[in-house]
C-alpha cells in the first residue's frame, strides 16, 4: 500500500471524527503496529494539525485534527444589459 493511500485514508478517518484523535488511536483504526509510521503520516499531511493535547496518565498526547476546506465561492454573475 502506498503512502498516499494511507494519507488519504487517515485524512478521511479524521474528516470522520471532527473531535480528532491521538496517533495511537489512528494506529489502532488501521492497525499498523508502528506508531512512528503514524507521526510521519500525520507530518507529511498540510492540512493536519495539532488542536490540543490530553493528558494520558503521566504523558500528554496530541489530538490531531484536519482542516475541511470550504467549498469554492460562486462565480459572480454576469453584467447586467443597459436599458
């Protein structure tokens, strides 16, 4: 499977979860077994973000979310004819 797969399928995963979510539960949705293949994922993706971190007994972890673009903004209609 190729990195780009696996961007875009973490990319949809978070799109799914507007909350966002640790690596390590990244990890387990797709069950990688290598949490470090996650992070290069994640830091490999524009639109990925840190949005805050959690506490995780005595450890932090990063929920990671993904920016949902906008949709483009209409044309302007044409001029309008003197009368």
């Amino acid at each position: 499977m190729g990195s780009n797969v696996r961007i875009n399928q973490t990319r949809e995963l978070l799109r799914n979860h507007p909350d966002g979510l640790t690596a390590r539960q990244i990890d387990d949705a797709f069950d990688y077994g290598n949490l470090p293949h996650v992070y290069r994922i994640l830091k490999a993706m524009p639109d990925a973000y840190i949005d805050r971190w959690i506490k995780n007994g005595q450890r932090v972890a990063a929920v990671w979310c993904v920016i949902v673009p906008p949709p483009n903004c209409p044309k302007p209609e044409g001029r309008r004819k003197k009368k």
